[in-house]
C-alpha cells in the first residue's frame, strides 16, 4: 500500500474526490477483501474464498469476481452489476490509520497521490468551516465499524483453521479450447470436517454466530456459474466450457 497520511481541513480542506474512483478502482479487482458480517449480502452475486496473507499470516475472505487478475466482471460501462457493493468499495479510497496523537486511536488516512483526489471537481470532503462533509461522516462511520468487521472476521478465519475447517483448492477453468487456467492459494470450508464436529463444537460456532456464514460460503459456491455465464457474455473469443474445485494435497 502507498504511504498514507493523515487527512486534515488544514491540509486538504480544497481536495475533492472523483465520484467514479471507487468503480475505476473496482474494475481491477478480480478479488475484493470480504468481512463475516457481509457473508449474506455477497453470496447473492460472488463465488466467497478464503486466502491466507503472507505478510501477516491472517486468513481473508474474499469475493470473486473474475478469473482474469486485474479485472472484474461486475463493471460494465462504468456502472456497478451487482445487486451488493462491498464494504471495501464503498469506503475507498480512504483507510484507517493509527493517529499521530495515540497508537490507541484511529484516524482516516489517504494517498495523497491517488488521481482519485483533486482540487478542480468532485466531491467535496470539507465543508468551507472546515468540517467534514456529510460524505466524509459517512466513510468516517464506515471505517469504525470496519474495526469492529476486520476483528470479527480475524477470529472467524482463526476459529475456522484451529478446527481445521479450511481447505486449499485450486480453481480449474477449462476454455472450450480445451486451454486451462488454474487459480491458486484459494481455500473454501472443509464440509467433511464441519459435519463431523462434535455437538459442543457445532454448538460454540452457533453460539459465536459462524454457523450461518459458514453455510453462506459453501452456498456461495454455486455462484461460479454465474461468473462463467458473465464471462461468456463479454468474452466471445474465450468461452469457458466448465470450472471445477480441485482439492490439493496440503495446506498453506
């Protein structure tokens, strides 16, 4: 990630935001990061998998929306085609950051380089008192509820690797070529392994609310027809004739 700063009425009290950057941002986005809280709304439009940070070691779940890095299926002539907008999208491109203040407090930071911003036109984060706009209030509400999400979905994934409930797969597409592309590092839940949990565990992950996502991922799955059937609308060259989950032989 580029070098943030922190976002100030002093300093940035002229800059604007471009009204498109969020979908210009989302259109490069073949994975978008994914909180537990937004299981029910994402399954309705995305495939929903986890992978693991190698940095961090912290499991994230993501939405697929494309086979193609660097590309979304869910852009189309500027416009967003899905029914949900995640989280992530609509908070961007501002971020959390630790304040200069307090390591214990949070501030909201920006790339001061991102052609997002500008002086000239768009949208206007500070008032000419200086206070934050009401679009600013509204990613500021955002980025404090995403604390609480981005913890929430940190405990989820390590719940879910202690049980040994995560799988590795491979995503095997093949083109009607016969051609085969092959996504990596991509993890789904083990439903062998949730169905033999014993009731104290199943009743813990119901009492920590991670039954229903749970079934939400699995049942997300089906949504990779709906990406093929996408792809093949926009990509008459490179039709996909089929998608399969293959499961390898050790995890991360």
């Amino acid at each position: 990630m580029a070098q943030l700063v922190e976002l100030s009425s002093s300093a940035h009290r002229a800059l604007k935001l471009n009204p498109d950057s969020a979908i210009q941002f989302v259109a490069k986005q073949h994975l978008l990061n994914i909180r537990v809280n937004e299981v029910a709304q994402s399954i309705c439009n995305f495939p929903l998998l986890f992978n693991k940070s190698m940095q961090t070691g912290y499991w994230h779940l993501s939405a697929i929306t494309s086979f193609e890095v660097g590309n979304s299926l869910f852009v189309e002539r500027n416009q967003w085609q899905a029914t949900y907008r995640p989280s992530c999208m609509q908070s961007y491109p501002f971020y959390l950051m630790n304040s200069a203040q307090s390591d214990k407090d949070y501030t909201i930071g920006i790339d001061e380089t991102n052609p997002a911003f500008s002086d000239a036109e768009g949208e206007v984060l500070f008032e000419s008192n200086g206070k934050g706009s009401m679009f600013l209030n509204r990613v500021k509400n955002l980025l404090e509820a995403d604390i609480q999400n981005d913890i929430q979905t940190f405990k989820f994934g390590k719940t879910l690797d202690e049980l040994d409930l995560l799988k590795s797969i491979n995503v095997i597409v093949q083109y009607q070529d016969q051609s085969l592309q092959t996504l990596t590092g991509l993890y789904t839940i083990n439903e062998d392994k949730l169905h033999t949990l014993s009731d104290s565990k199943l009743g813990e992950l119901n009492r920590l609310g991670y039954l229903t996502p749970l079934n939400g991922i699995l049942l997300s799955i089906s949504q990779f027809n709906n990406l093929v059937q996408k792809h093949n609308n926009r990509q008459s060259s490179s039709q996909i004739q089929n998608v399969k989950l293959e499961l390898t032989k050790s995890k991360f």
